[in-house]
C-alpha cells in the first residue's frame, strides 16, 4: 500500500481490466494433511466454460508427523487475467502416494466477472436475507463498504440495489471516504473526500440497481483504500 492505510487484499467478484493489469487472479488453496503417510498434494482448477484449466504452481510434500499435528501448505496457481466475461471456476485438491491419486478433495465454486468499468465484492444478486433500515424519522445514517486500488481510477458513480421494500420519494446519495489509520479509532480512521448530490428514489427504481453519480469524477490512486457508501 501507498496510501495510509495497508492493503488487505479483498475478494471482488467483479473487476474492471484496469485493476486486472495490476492486480489479476491468483487460485489459492490451504491444503492439509490430516492421514497417517506423507503425501504429494497438488491444487487443481478448471473453469466450466473450459477457458481456464491447470495445476498449481506449487506442488507440495505433505508431512504426516508422529506428534499429531496436521501439516498444511499454502499453494497457489498461475496468475490469471481473462478477457471480459463471467467465469466459474472449480478448484479443488489432489493427493497422491507414489504416483497414484489417493484423496481428492471436496470441490469449491468461485464465479467471478471480469468488467469494462465496474468493481464490486457482489454479482450484483438482491439477497433479501440480509437487509437493514438505512434512515427514518429518527435516524439518518449509512453503511460502507471497503474498496482498494490497484491502479489509478476516475470515479464517477456509485451503483447501488433499490429494494421494493424502498419508500418512493426517499432520497439517497453516494458518499466516498479515504481509510487513514493514523486517525483516531475515535472518529472512525476516515477522511470524508466526497459526497453526490441527494437522489430521489422514483417507482422505477423499485427492484433495480441505480448509477448515483457525483458532481465531477474523483480521483482514486493505486495503493490506497477507500471507504464507499
């Protein structure tokens, strides 16, 4: 990270080619081995579509030790970069003793998109699980979500969900903070950098996703974190 606050390193689901350039996809698995033999462990994917196939990078010895420990590694896949499109990829493990497969692991699921202008941490799915009440009579408040860079970025918009359960008439609006964690925990280690101008929910949006755009374009840098909400 170049900004003030460390870079985390977070799971977007959807992700524009400029940030790819920098920052593209890596397959990661933690492999353990919990039998009583040595194994040879390797982490295998595959994307549906067929695009994307092969083995890690790294194909580990899995010690088993007589003090009962479970022996693990860290392994990871060449870095990826696909062109535009929504990809599944399945990733799973494989072990092997003396040449011949033993353990297969269970399979994991990942989608992700590969967008023009678009970063997200969601496919854009309205889940009705988890929703709170963002503002009322007696409160007037927000929630945020973290964002890091990987290259620099013009901002124009925040997309946001519109659920049916909205009020017709109530006004939202996109707010942008900068992480700093020089600040006090106090004043939440934010700095406000920008907010749009108040956007009045109309029937149409009722169920849809809406672009609320700012004034003008806000400039993000590579390195940093920033708070969007």
């Amino acid at each position: 990270g170049l900004g003030f606050n460390g870079i985390v390193g977070l799971d977007y689901t959807v992700t524009p080619t400029s940030q790819l350039a920098n920052h593209p996809y890596v397959i990661e698995g933690v492999l353990r081995n919990s039998g009583s033999t040595d194994q040879m462990s390797t982490l295998r994917y595959e994307d549906v579509s067929g695009a994307y196939s092969g083995t890690s990078a790294l194909t580990s010895v899995l010690a088993y030790s007589s003090t009962n420990t479970v022996d693990s590694v860290i392994v990871g896949a060449t870095p990826l970069s696909p062109s535009l499109g929504t990809y599944t990829v399945a990733i799973w493990g494989e072990s092997d003793s003396s040449g011949v497969i033993t353990t297969v692991s269970d399979t994991t699921y990942k989608m992700i998109e590969i967008s023009e202008y678009i970063y997200a941490k969601d496919l854009g799915e309205a889940n009705s699980n988890n929703s709170w009440i963002l503002g009322g009579p007696g409160d007037q408040w927000h929630f945020t979500t973290r964002f890091e860079m990987y290259a620099d970025e013009a901002l124009s918009a925040l997309r946001v969900y519109i659920t049916d359960e909205s009020v017709i008439g109530s006004e939202v609006k996109a707010i942008l903070y900068e992480l700093d964690t020089n600040i006090a925990a106090t004043s939440g280690g934010v700095v406000l950098l920008d907010e749009s101008d108040n956007y009045t929910i109309t029937s149409n949006d009722l169920g849809s996703w809406v672009d609320i755009p700012f004034v003008s374009p806000i400039n993000l840098f590579n390195g940093y974190a920033y708070e969007f909400g």
